[in-house]
C-alpha cells in the first residue's frame, strides 16, 4: 500500500511538471461560469425576467388589489388591503433589486452591441436591448418616481449612485425612456435595411422569433402608452401618442407579449401558480359592480361562481379565508399556460381613443376607436364582434355620450383585468377613474407609489429619498420630485 500511495505522488507530480500554464488554465476553467456571452445569449434571461419580475408577478398583483380588481382575502393580500405594512422599507426590497439585477444583464448586452464593443454589428440585439430596457425602466420609475439610472448598474464604479428626476428619466434625452425606444427602432430599422445582413435573434427571442418589424410596431405603441403617462405634464401628450401609435401595433398577432408557458411546475404561468398554491385574491366587488351594472357579458369568462352565484369580495373589508367564500378569477382558474401581455392590441386602441378625445377630434372618431378597443377586447376573451357590438350599442353609447373620456377609462379599467392591472392602476393615479371603494383609502390612505428598498437606505444613505406612499404621489401624476 505504501509502494502504491509513492507511485501515486510520482506519477501526480510528473503529470503536474508536464503540464504548461495555458494546460493547467484549461484544466481549472469553469465551465458552467462562462466569463464572456454573445449578446443575443443574454437575451431569454433578459425576456423572462422582464416578464416575471416586471410583470406578471407581485407588481401586478398588488396593483390588481389596489385598483380593485381583486380583494385580498388571505395572509399579506389581506393585509395589503387594509393598508398594513405598506411603508415598510423591506416590502420592495427583492424586487428593486431585481429590477437592478435585470438593468444589469441589459446593460452588458448593449455595451457588447454598441458602437466599440465586440459585436458591434450585432444592431438587432441592441435595437431590442433598448426597447427592453426603455420597458423596464417606466416599470421602475412609474412605481418608485425618482430613482438611480444614469449613474446606477456601474457595480464597483459607483457604489452609490445618485438619483434621477422622473422628469428627465421620461425624455428624449440619452438614457431616457424615449431616448431608449427611438434608438431602438432606428437599430432595428438599420438591421431590415442591411436585408438579413445583421445578425438574427431567431429562437434566443422568445417573444417575436426574431421578427424585427414587430418589436419596431411594439416600440411605438409603448411610446403612445408612455406618452399618455405624461397627460398632466405635457399638453401635446395626446398629440404624440396619437403620432406615435399610426406606426403601432395593427392587430391583436402583433401583441408584445410572451407565450411560453407550459403545464408544468415552475414553467406555468404565475398567476396560477399564485391561486393554486395560495389563494389570496377573490374578485373585487368594485369591478364586478360595475360589470354588472352594464350586463357585460364577459363577467361569464371573468369570475367563478359559488354555490352557483357570484360572490365578489369587498374590497378591504373580505372575510380572511382562502378560497371558498368568494369569487376568484376565472381567467386565472383556467390559464395555467395563458399568455403574459406586456400590452396588448386593445390596449392600444384604448389609448387611441383616450389621445382622439384629449386632442379634441370629433367624438364620432372617439366612439370609432373606443368600440374597436372594446371588440378587441372581446375578440381577446374568445368573443365576437357581434357581441361586443351589442354590448356597445346596450351599455356603452349612452355613457359615452354623457361622459366620454369617463367611459374610455372605464371601459378600459374592465379590459385590463386582470393581467393588465399596473396600467389600470398607473391610469387611476393620473386620472382618478374609475371610482374606488376600499374604506381604507380614506382612514389610511391610497398607496401611490412604493416604498424605497432597505437595502438602498443601507447602502446609498447619501442619495436614499424617504417617502409618504399614502400622501406623496410621482411627479407625472402631478406629484413632486424628491431628488435631494
């Protein structure tokens, strides 16, 4: 044993003298730790972090309970409904730092696709790195105002980055949102004009497949939808977005959303994963109330029934159970692989409608564009035209009549439940429709924005911004900046 154990070290030592620097660097490479990644490489973790973290997880089912789509009927959905623990610097924490962490991947795969970088050439990637980014950054701003952009995501070069205004992060200017989104769509532009020359993201794009026509239509109808953020801000909001969405999406198959989910675990889609495992949301009497008093028929595809009858939740006053009492969403019940919508077509035709009225065209253009949002909305919920034209002529035309821009938003309140909820809440801030019902926003407060993270106080207490999120609304929503 003795002679073996020397062999051993022998022949270990003269592999060791043997081998070169550059054999033993190969050797000890890691290779599930790549130090280096095309860009296009980068791109499934940017998208399904977008999609999860931005969108189809806590952010929209907050909002989906704060504007009232849902109640919150069990553990923190039925304390975040009666206002508890909402200035807590931890509620948010994971996700800020999500959102950096994402900001992070999409800014290494511009720097690799910008001019001076490896894949310089590689103008498809950047062009659809910095409509992505342009996505995630009004995420971020539209729910914490002010926040570290210019100078954040550097890692150790800037430790503490200072603050930007909202003002300045919504701008044409060089790291603004639509700064972002115009120099995306002239990259993608470039890469059609170079006929296939570039560099295609093909199956690294899980939501268009490469197709750089679409992500140049999802662009501009983003523009529309941030340009009409800015209606307290900006006059000509209205205007630009009108300008913005002739070039948007043309039908429902140009929707910018992702598709991917399977029957699985872990690959299904988060809402179901939310209901099935937790069950904390029931159906807000707020909407269903106002579904009903229009007889919409969509209330069938909407929510469960109990016993045979609808129960929504009231808002902030739902018993504490979970599941069984109220009714729940039927869309989720049913879409274990439904399709995440980061905006849809109707969406779009809402907003249309909304800039035609804010910009004073004849209301017989505004009606056209808000009945072609509503059978789009149908045809999204697998109904006909034929229905959502009775539906208009039954229970919309009159209302609009009387109230146009009152109809609009809440005819688009009720389509965007409830996937869509963060742009119904974001539309609630600067407009105040529909009507809300939790007794809470009186005794406590309406949350309109979100509390800082802790780890931003602990680690930037410099530039740290301490907020009232009941009292203190972001600047678009006719709020003050707060950078120091």
């Amino acid at each position: 044993m003795k002679t073996l154990k020397y062999l051993s070290v022998f022949v270990l030592a003269v592999f060791l003298w043997g081998c070169d620097e550059d054999a033993m660097d190969d050797i000890n490479r890691d290779r599930n730790n790549a130090s280096s990644v095309d860009a296009f490489a980068l791109l499934p973790d940017a998208t399904l972090k977008t999609v999860v973290t931005a969108t189809a997880t806590d952010f929209a089912w907050y909002t989906s309970k704060w504007i009232e789509h849902s109640a919150g009927q069990w553990a923190q959905s039925h304390d975040d409904d009666r206002r508890i623990g909402q200035s807590a610097t931890s509620a948010w924490n994971n996700h800020w730092n999500g959102m950096y962490d994402l900001q992070n991947i999409l800014r290494i795969m511009r720097e690799l696709t910008e001019p001076g970088g490896p894949e310089e050439n590689n103008v498809h990637a950047l062009g659809i790195a910095r409509i992505l980014t342009a996505y995630n950054l009004a995420v971020m701003t539209d729910f914490w105002g002010d926040i570290p952009w210019t100078e954040a995501v550097q890692g150790a070069g800037n430790m503490k980055p200072a603050y930007d205004r909202q003002s300045v992060i919504y701008s044409e200017s060089p790291g603004g949102i639509f700064w972002y989104l115009d120099q995306g769509i002239a990259n993608l532009q470039q890469a059609i004009d170079l006929g296939g020359a570039a560099p295609n993201a093909g199956g690294f794009d899980y939501i268009y497949n490469g197709n750089n026509a679409r992500w140049i239509k999802a662009a501009y109808s983003l523009k529309a939808r941030y340009h009409m953020r800015l209606t307290q801000r900006d006059g000509e909001a209205a205007s630009k977005a009108l300008a913005a969405l002739a070039n948007g999406f043309e039908s429902a198959a140009d929707e910018f959303k992702f598709t991917r989910y399977e029957a699985t675990t872990l690959r299904d889609n988060p809402w179901f994963q939310f209901m099935s495992e937790r069950s904390h949301l029931a159906a807000s009497s707020t909407l269903f109330n106002i579904m009903d008093e229009r007889n919409d028929p969509r209330i069938e595809s909407y929510f469960t029934t109990v016993g045979g009858e609808y129960n929504p939740a009231p808002p902030g006053q739902a018993e504490r159970v979970q599941g069984g009492l109220y009714s729940e969403s039927l869309l989720t019940e049913t879409g274990r692989t439904r399709a995440t919508p980061l905006m849809t077509y109707h969406e779009l035709k809402f907003i249309e409608a909304e800039a035609r009225q804010r910009a004073g065209q004849p209301l017989d253009n505004v009606r056209t564009a808000l009945q072609e949002a509503i059978v789009a909305n149908f045809a999204y919920h697998g109904s006909d035209a034929e229905a959502a034209d009775a539906y208009f002529d039954a229970a919309v035309a009159s209302r609009f009549a009387s109230d146009p821009l009152e109809e609009i938003l809440t005819q688009k309140y009720i389509a965007a439940y409830e996937y869509e909820a963060m742009e119904a809440y974001h539309d609630y801030r600067r407009t105040g429709i529909p009507t809300l019902h939790n007794p809470h926003n009186a005794s406590v407060g309406f949350p309109h924005r979100l509390q800082y993270a802790v780890s931003e106080e602990s680690n930037n207490p410099d530039n740290f911004i301490e907020v009232n999120v009941h009292t203190q609304r972001v600047w678009w929503a006719g709020g003050d900046e707060l950078v120091k």
